[in-house]
C-alpha cells in the first residue's frame, strides 16, 4: 500500500469552509464586527422603519417597493397562502411522532408534485405564502388537530401569528414579533442557503431547493437553536440560577445553547435588538421581568467565562415563548421568514448559474490491491 502524499498546509481546506469565500452576492452580508446589511441597508436601518413585506420585497427584488409595488406584492402573497386539502393530507398521514420540520419539508416535497407544471417565478411565489400557513400548522395537523387557515386580514406577520397562536395579537407584540421574522429572513451564505444555492445550481425547481433548505435548517447547529435555548432557559428558570448552569454545563462539556457564532465574534446585532424588545414588550405588559433577568444573567456568565455572544435564537426564544407560541413552531418560524432569503438565492444562482462542484483533496490511501474475500 502506498500513504497519501502529506498536504502542505497551505492547501489544507479550512474546517466546515471557514473563511473561503464561494460565491459573489448583492443580497446580504454578516461581518465579524457585527454588522449586518440586507441590499445595502443596515439592519437596524430596516428594523426601525420597514415592514414585513417591504423588507421581502428589498431581498427579492433589490430595491424598496413603491407603494403600488407593495400593494401589489403584498396582495400576491395573501392570494398565494392557500394551501391544496391533498398537502394537508401528506402532513396529517404522517402522525403525531413526526418531527415538525420533517412534516414541514416533506410537505413542501408534496407541493412540488402537486404543481408540476408551474413555472419557477409562480412556483417560488406559492412556496413564499404557503410555507407560512405550513409552518403555523406542521405540529398540529400531524397530531390530527384541525388546521388554522389565514383569514385575510392583516399583513403577513399578523397572519402568520394569529395562525401560530390562534389569537389576534396586536401592539408592541406584534411588532416585536414582525422584527424577530425580519432578522430571520437573509443570512448571506448560512447553510441552509448554501444548500438552496447548490441545489438551484442543478437548475432542479425551486420545490426542490426549498425541500433541501428546510433539511439543513433541521440541524441544531443551524435552525433548532431557538428551540433548545427555550427549552434550557426553563430548566434553569431562576436568575439565580444561571451562573451555577454554565459552570455545570461547561465542566460537562454540554453546549450553551443560543451562544457563540460562526460570524458574529463581538456581538449579533439581531440579539442586540431582541434582548431591548423582549425587555420594552414585559415593560408594557407590567409583568415580572424574572425571565429578561435569567437570559441576561446567563449572558453574562458566558461572557466571563467563554467571551461568547449571545445569538439571535438566544433571545427569539422568550419573545416566542411570551406570544404564547409552542416550542416546537420556534424553528419553522424561522423557515417561513427564511424562505424568502432561499428565494432570492435561488434566482441568483440560476441568473447567471454554473453547477456547483467543488473539488476536495485527497488524503486517502493509494495504489491499494484487492483481496479475494476468502482471505480477508
């Protein structure tokens, strides 16, 4: 047998493609120092001023709508939220066992087979407006619960909460909430967009694509973080309490949920904005502050300890959690904000498309012989 060749380092692939810049973008950008640009606009900038469907538009268009642009887009998307009985049927056969992003994905796979004959500009529209109602139901109707349907009233953050929830919500909250999905919706190359991207690049429709971007988005280390950081800040759920669960989990080598970046070093600017709206939205309401002060306690410790940020699930979690919103929903809610981002990647992708198919280094064996299996 002869051994691989050593590989100079400097052609060592950097580890999960750290720093190795893939693709050219107009669409967003993250940077280390914590900054964070949609079409040119920084995201406080949106944040501030925007709504739901005109920071969609921005994504997908590249530019701010008019007011007729906007009424228009806005209409589009409310006529494309309804949802064939058929898909409702593959998501309810599926059962209560069944993970919510998985009904969610397999769902999204039925719509692609239920409109095979769409082209890509309208079947990308139908996937933007039914992957809210989707989201909103992908934990109840695989339990067999009826599903809740929007009703036409109101814009697309208003619905899909009324959807989540079954209430109307309105004021600060809503608001709050539109901000959460608005942060949701672009992240340069993450990896369920990388995925989309690679998928589209393929020239398979954009079903497809979208099937493969809510795949990725399963993974913990991508889109089920908000989830696991609600889930953790009630276990510890007194701010007392925060200091002595770092100290265990970190001698226990477990994961802090909600912290740390593959970007943001400093600090994620989205967290930043969500940690002042959960504190306004408990200020409104005149309730107890006990969970602000746990997340922030934790957030401090982590900070001495590991000098690790909090990210955006990290406080997406408790603004979730006082909507009233079931812990499972958490990350579809980040796919029906998201898919707007898998959109607009998509078509640049194919805009100007090249197959992707990078090419790896070798560092295996060669020049091996094959052995009978009798004398192995």
């Amino acid at each position: 047998m002869k051994a691989a060749a050593a590989v100079p380092d400097k052609l060592r692939v950097p580890s999960g493609l750290a720093g190795v810049e893939v693709a050219e973008t107009r669409i967003g950008k993250s940077d280390s120092d914590g900054s964070l640009v949609y079409r040119g606009y920084p995201i406080r900038e949106l944040a501030d001023n925007a709504g739901f469907e005109e920071t969609a538009y921005l994504i997908l268009n590249g530019s701010l709508p008019a007011r007729a642009q906007l009424l228009e887009f806005s209409s589009a998307l409310k006529s494309s939220m309804d949802v064939p009985p058929k898909a409702f049927e593959v998501m309810g056969a599926l059962g209560g066992g069944a993970h919510p992003i998985d009904a969610l994905r397999t769902t999204v796979s039925a719509l692609g087979s239920l409109d095979r004959e769409g082209v890509a500009a309208a079947q990308q529209r139908s996937i933007e407006g039914k992957m809210a109602v989707l989201a909103a139901n992908c934990h109840r109707v695989p339990r067999g619960e009826r599903p809740f349907l929007p009703d036409g009233k109101g814009g697309f953050a208003s619905s899909l909460l009324r959807m989540l929830t079954g209430k109307s919500i309105e004021g600060y909250d809503l608001w709050a909430f539109e901000r959460v999905l608005l942060f949701y919706m672009e992240h340069d190359l993450n990896a369920s967009s990388f995925t989309v991207r690679v998928v589209a690049s393929t020239l398979a429709d954009p079903y497809a694509a979208t099937s493969a971007g809510l795949a990725a988005l399963k993974g913990p280390l991508h889109g089920g973080a908000n989830e696991d950081a609600m889930k953790m800040l009630l276990e510890i759920g007194d701010p007392e309490k925060g200091k002595e669960y770092v100290d265990s989990a970190l001698e226990r080598k477990v994961k802090v949920a909600g912290f740390g970046h593959r970007v943001y070093k400093k600090f994620d600017p989205r967290a930043v904005l969500c940690k002042g709206y959960l504190r306004e939205m408990l200020k409104r309401r005149g309730e107890d502050d006990k969970i602000y002060r746990l997340c922030d306690a934790v957030e401090a410790e982590m900070m001495e300890r590991k000098g690790l940020p909090p990210n955006l699930d990290y406080y997406a979690a408790p603004i979730f959690y006082l909507l009233g919103i079931e812990i499972p929903l958490y990350t579809p809610i980040f796919a029906a904000s998201r898919v707007f981002g898998w959109m607009a990647h998509y078509n640049e992708q194919v805009a100007e498309n090249k197959l992707i198919r990078p090419d790896a280094v070798y560092v295996g064996p060669t020049d091996l012989r094959y052995v009978p299996i009798e004398r192995r």
